[in-house]
C-alpha cells in the first residue's frame, strides 16, 4: 500500500527530524493533545496543483476558464474522497477549507457535488487560512489533499506559497503542509495525511514521516506530470484517508523551537534585490533572515516580505508589453506614472473611491 511510502522513504534516508542542518535543535515532535468534547473533528486543507488525473499547469488557474473548470472537477472528486475515507475512519465532522486561492471569487470546490457531510469553513471577512483558523479544542487532526512540493523539488507545480518564493524555518526549507503543520502543531494538532506528487512525498519524507500519503502523479517538470488512473488513485486516497483517521493519534503534532530563524529567499520570478543596502535588513543573495518570537511572528513577518520580492514580477510585466504592444504600452505606462506623481504634488489627486459591494461577499479560505 502506499500509504506506507512517507515511513519507508524515512527510514532509508535516516532523518533527523529535530535537528537543523547545523545540529541544533529546531522543532518539538509532541503527542497531539486529547480530545475533550467527545466530537472528532478533521479540518481539510485543499491546494490545487496536486490533483488526481492533472497534468496541466491551467488546470489550477482561474484565468484558464476552460481548464480550470476540469480542474474544479479533479479537485471535487479527490476531496470526497478523502471525506469518505476520513468519515469511515471515526471521523463525525469534517471541514473543509481553501488553501489555493484561485482568485475566483466563490470556491474552487463544485459545491453541487461536494460530499454533504462536508461543511465548508466560510467567514465574512478576509483571512488566512495557515493561520487564523488556530484555536485550542477545535480541531482533531489536518488533512491536506492536492498539495505541492516546496521550490525548487522538481515536483509539479512546484512552490512555497507563492511564485519564486522559498521559505526556511530554523534553517529547514519548508513545504506548504509543513507550514500548516507548524500553525496547527501550536495547540497540538497533528497533520495525518496528504496527497500530492512523488516529490512532495519526498519533501515530506523527513519531517513528517507519520503522514499517510498517496502519490497521485509522478512529476517530469514542473509543467509536466504523469498521473495515475483516476479511479485507482481515489480508491487509494479513500483507503489512505480512513487508515489514517483510525491512527491519528500515533500521530505527532509538531512546533518550532522558539526564537524562530526566519528566512525568505527569492528565485526567479520574484526579487529581493531591492533590498540590498538598506540599513538593518539582513540581506544576502536574494535572502532577507531575521528572528521571531515565535512562529506567528515569523510567518507574518514573511508574509510582508513576500509583498516587496513580488515586486520582481514587474519584469515579466515589461518584457511582455513589450512583446504585446511594443513602445507604446511603455509610453503609456510612463505617462501614467508621471501623472499620478504630478497630480499628487500638485493637490489634484484622491485616493480611488472603493465601489459599494454588490452583496455580502464570504470568504472559504485563501482567494
């Protein structure tokens, strides 16, 4: 089965899960906390680009109409499997939430054919899903399905919560199932299973080798994938899921050790360049670090510094007006800029007036 694969994989590799390259220990393996109000619940982490039947890139982009909507299809039928499974493993409620963000704006889940006992998380307000879900005795256990490997893994799709980015807790590069993992591991709440790629299960291998993972694909780039049967990977996600909901307890919630070493490192098409020089920023090739207090403080301490490296992404921009609409796009564009500072020296300008929301908008997760 392969459900066994993360375990194996770690015994061949012989990880240390507590130690940083360097030694010293950089996270707390721990016990989950105990259930206390007799309910079991699962919160279901959704990502896009480790799909059952995927291969293409678009598939997972909103701007693609056509691809995304078979993806959306990919997407519904592995998350009820996984319900199904976590359900048949003890399970008595599962949530679901969104941690793509496709940037459409309703989910990226067919709710007509979502598994009814599934509830959605949905809120009126923006939030974010990593990390202000987290609260003592709400939840059992994390599942994660149709997850990526880190930058830089050659896995499908391949990333760290955005384009170009790579994040390094305590001197340990990071996949996003093990940010979630860090968040929830804060009050004791394992992650017990996850799908993806072979290259996430790789990625997973050392950290997290008590995760239940079914390889859905094999990555041949990161625009590539050769993916498995559809229905014999499902089967498998069910059979994984409930296998993993009746051991969630010998799982391991996992926790940083405290003060975090915080880093972000940029690749193309994102840049930290800007930053060079600048008096008390820590900056080297492409890489901003500084320490945190703790893991909340750390990540959202990236989150701003993800903001300043996509400031690179500008550069495709240009190179593609240019290919587009040549001169005169660029003309336009600096003119506009032009404008705006004129206009702002001079009195003239006001900030945008925000349009009235055409009705109350809810939020399922990451947009």
């Amino acid at each position: 089965m392969r459900h066994l694969t993360l375990a194996f994989i770690w015994l061949l590799v012989g990880a240390c899960t507590a130690q940083a390259p360097g030694g010293t220990t950089s996270r707390i393996l721990e016990e989950p906390t105990q259930d206390t109000d007799g309910i079991t619940r699962v919160l279901v982490y959704h990502d896009m680009e480790g799909l059952t039947g995927q291969s293409d890139p678009k598939t997972f982009r909103f701007t693609h109409s056509d691809l995304y909507a078979v993806g959306r299809t990919y997407l519904t039928g592995d998350v009820n499997a996984v319900v199904a499974g976590l359900f048949e493993g003890g399970a008595d409620e599962v949530h679901i939430v969104d941690g793509h963000g496709s940037g459409n704006p309703e989910p990226d889940l067919l709710l007509e054919d979502l598994d009814p006992r599934a509830e959605l998380v949905s809120r009126d307000a923006v939030f974010d899903a990593y990390v202000d879900l987290i609260e003592p005795g709400l939840y059992d256990a994390v599942a994660v399905v149709g997850m990526h490997a880190k930058t830089g893994s050659g896995g499908f799709a391949s990333h760290t919560f955005t384009l170009g980015i790579d994040i390094l807790f305590n001197d340990m590069p990071v996949t996003e199932t093990e940010i979630v993992g860090y968040s929830w591991g804060r009050v004791g709440v394992p992650v017990i299973f996850a799908s993806g790629d072979d290259r996430l299960a790789l990625d997973l291998a050392g950290p997290m080798p008590w995760v239940e993972f079914v390889t859905v694909k094999t990555a041949t780039s990161a625009s590539t994938a050769d993916p498995r049967p559809v229905d014999e990977a499902r089967v498998e996600l069910t059979a994984t899921a409930r296998h993993a909901m009746e051991n969630y307890r010998s799982a391991s919630s996992m926790r940083l050790e405290e003060p975090v070493q915080a880093v972000l490192h940029a690749v193309p098409p994102a840049d930290l360049s800007m930053l060079d020089g600048v008096p008390g920023i820590k900056y080297r090739d492409q890489r901003v670090s500084f320490q945190a207090s703790n893991f909340r403080e750390a990540y959202d301490g990236l989150i701003e510094l993800v903001t300043v490296a996509r400031g690179g992404y500008s550069v495709v921009l240009s190179e593609v007006a240019r290919r587009m609409s040549g001169e005169g796009l660029d003309l336009a564009y600096s003119d506009a800029l032009f404008d705006r500072w004129l206009d702002f020296e001079s009195g003239r300008w006001l900030p945008p007036e925000l349009s009235p929301p055409s009705g109350q908008r809810t939020y399922h997760g990451f947009r």
